[in-house]
C-alpha cells in the first residue's frame, strides 16, 4: 500500500484517501517531524514537533507502529 505521506521542497503532500482511521502517520519536512492523524469521523489532525531530540529519534522509525511506541515511552519518561 502506499504511503499517504509524501514531502517535497513545497512541503508535506497529504493523500487522506489512502489514510485509514485511527492510525498516526508521519514524515520529516525540514527538520520538524509532522504527525498526521485520521479520526473516526475523517478530521485531519496535524502535529509539529521542533524538539530535536525527538525528530532525531522519530527520523530513524521505519513504521508506525514503533512510532506510536516511541510516543508511550516519552511520554512516560523513558526515553
């Protein structure tokens, strides 16, 4: 399947069709990473996330699933 996310030097490109609900999407558009999010009722949410320690830790996620892992254990202090 392909990725619903795609960055390029205009910035991010958003493919919300291919996007399934509940699941947290990302990409890194100059050195911020960006969370996309599909809800239940298809809103679109988006987050920005500047802090460079944690760009360089989602930077080197290769799914989302490990993504949504890495946001438990910051937000448990583990990381």
């Amino acid at each position: 399947m392909e990725y619903p996310l795609s960055v390029d030097e205009n910035g991010v490109n958003l493919k919300p069709e291919k996007m399934e609900k509940e699941k947290l999407y990302h990409c890194i558009f100059k050195n911020k990473a960006m969370l996309i999010f599909k809800d239940s009722q298809d809103v679109l949410n988006c987050y920005e996330i500047e802090e460079t320690d944690l760009v360089d830790q989602i930077k080197k996620i290769d799914n989302d699933d490990d993504l949504e892992k890495l946001f438990e254990d910051y937000l448990k202090g583990n990381t």
